[in-house]
C-alpha cells in the first residue's frame, strides 16, 4: 500500500470511530467534487458520470488533436477554463 493509500485508509478509520463530527461524508463529498472535476474520457468508477447518475459526459477528448497533441484528461481548475494535465 503506497503513502496516499495509507493516508486514505487512516482518515476513514479515524473518521468512523469520530462521533462528534461528519467526517465520512466530509471525505465523500470532498473525493465526489473532484471526480466532477474530471475531463476527457471518464472513467467507469466516477460517480458525476451520465451513465451513473450524474450530469457529467466525456468532455475535450479531441483537444489538442490539430496539432498532434492529446490534451484530452486531466482536471479543470475552478473555473472551468483552465485544463490541468
């Protein structure tokens, strides 16, 4: 298990033995906002997809294409129109 695998694991055993606070729904939501914020070809696991629910389709899967680069993946910053790869 790599360094961010245990980190994960720590916080959701930390977070269910928390009675004082939400923290588990904390996490979700937080892992959920960046899945939404996926671009290109999304990936079966993302909850913001069409296919599952969401309101989200594959997006600029052809970026970058005239050029001969793929652009296509990656984050969008909290503007939407910045991608970050």
């Amino acid at each position: 298990m790599g360094g961010a695998e245990r980190a994960v694991d720590w916080w959701l055993t930390w977070a269910q033995n928390s009675d004082d606070h939400p923290w588990g729904t904390l996490l979700g939501n937080s892992f959920f906002f960046y899945e939404a914020q996926q671009s290109g070809v999304l990936p079966t696991w993302n909850r913001a997809r069409r296919a599952n629910g969401g309101w989200r389709d594959n997006a600029h899967t052809t970026d970058g294409a005239d050029v001969g680069y793929d652009t296509s993946g990656g984050f969008y910053d909290a503007g939407g129109e910045l991608l970050c790869l």
